[in-house]
C-alpha cells in the first residue's frame, strides 16, 4: 500500500515546485516535514537528504525520484510530495528529468516500512508506466489524480489468489457473517476508506457503480470500527487491514466482493 502519499495528499503536501533546481526543491519540500507537528523541532531535513543523494541518486530512472532522511527518532513515516512542469535535472546522465519527487522522512522505528512503501511505487511503476508518465499533466490537480490512481493500483498488487485468501480469512474472523459463495463465482474489487472526524468520508475504488453506492452510505465509516464486514446493496465490504494517522483520522484496506452475473 502506498499509506504515506495518500496522507500527503489528504493534508495537502503536494505542491507544483517553483523552479527546476534539485537543491531548491529539497528545501521547499523539506520544509513541508519540518511543518508536520509530529516531527521535533531543529532537525536538518535537507542535510541527511543530501548526504544520501552523495550515497546514492534517488531517481528511480522514469521521472520520479524518492530521496529520504533518515532520522534518529521513533516516529511516523511521512512525506512531501512535489511536482516539477519542466522536469529536474537529477544529476543522473542519460535518465528523463525528474517530473515528481516525493521526499520521505524514515525515522529509526519506520525503516521497514518505508522500504516496503517505496518498493510497492516501483511495481506499480514498472506495471503501470503510462500513470507514472506526467510530462502530459497540465496542473496540480491531474498530478493528484495520477497519484490516487497510483494507489488504486497499488491495491491489486498482491494478486487474485492473495486477495481471496485474505477475504476468506476475514471472513472466517467476522462474528456470524452470511455464508460466502464460492469465490471464484465472485467479482472482487480493491477500495480505501478514508475517513476521521471533521472530514467527509472518502472512497476510493476504480469500480464506478460501487463508488456511487458507498458514498451514498453514512454509515461505511462506522461499520469499519465495529466489525470486519459490512452488507452494501449486494457488495460485502471486507476489512483487511486498518492504518491510524494524526487527528484520528483511519484509512481502511479494504476488498468488496459480489456473486457475478449469470449470463
């Protein structure tokens, strides 16, 4: 899953940079993390950023670029995300500029999963190359799109059989739920709920008839606390995983699954 970009994306952390110069770009999407409450006061971003680019470039060779900070503290994985029109110029002879650069910052407790995170962006990179490809985006916003789409994407990684498995575990778990069909009769789609107080519930799935449905439903978001299944008009949402952030807010992984239609 790609947890941390779609945070960004919900608490704003993508921004068109101003100029095509690597190093000012550092600065302006460092100080994005500085700005993230969780993360202490007086930390120099930009320097462990670029004491690991002299390591190792971060450009993941197709426009984008994945530099990170590694910091002596436990905390959250979290990262800034920014766009270049132009392209950057990533310091790597014979690579395309860099159209997206997402800076991450690693504290000690989060190494794992930030190299898990970033390896689930270069599958769906090398699986889904016309999504990664932005020198067509006209703004911002299709930037954003792109991204969104890229955790859709992200979703399916695990493959068919895996997700049957995993629906069927959460099946079993679930107190008393409806007997389960064969699940080879069955369509089965990926979504992500997103949702926390103050904020209107969001769902995202590439399925357009069960997004109409499931932003129709208030009571989603509640269902996911209680239980690990939810009935929604002939859908059975299961909850496979759940990831806490600030501000109480939860994004729910989770797979909906119907019979298929005969004929």
């Amino acid at each position: 899953m790609l947890h941390t970009i779609l945070q960004a994306l919900e608490d704003g952390r993508v921004i068109e940079l101003p100029d095509n110069d690597k190093k000012d770009a550092f600065e302006v999407l460092a100080s994005l993390l500085e700005a993230v409450p969780s993360v202490p006061a007086g930390i120099d971003i930009v320097g462990a950023v670029l004491s690991r680019e002299v390591v190792s470039n971060t450009s993941l060779g197709n426009g984008w670029a994945c530099p990170h900070a590694p910091v002596s503290f436990d905390g959250e994985l979290v990262c800034s995300i920014g766009w270049s029109p132009v392209g950057i110029d990533y310091g790597k002879p014979g690579e395309p500029l860099v159209r997206l650069i997402i800076m991450f910052l690693v504290p000690d407790n989060q190494r794992s999963p930030y190299l898990k995170e970033v390896s689930t962006l270069v599958k769906v990179l090398e699986k889904h190359p016309e999504s990664g490809n932005l020198e067509q985006s006209e703004d911002l916003n299709a930037v954003r799109l792109r991204l969104l789409d890229m955790a859709h994407f992200a979703m399916e990684e695990a493959g068919p059989d895996t997700r049957a498995r995993m629906i069927q575990l959460k099946a079993r778990a679930a107190v008393a739920p409806p007997p389960v069909p064969e699940l080879e009769n069955m369509i089965i789609e990926p979504l992500m709920i997103v949702a926390g107080p103050g904020i209107k519930t969001i769902v995202l799935t590439q399925n357009r008839e069960l997004a109409d449905l499931a932003k129709d439903d208030e009571t989603l978001a509640t269902a996911m606390v209680d239980k690990t299944w939810h009935e929604l008009k002939g859908w059975r949402i299961v909850r496979r995983s759940s990831t806490h952030y600030q501000a109480e807010r939860v994004v729910y992984d989770c797979f909906a699954i119907q019979p298929a239609k005969k004929g």
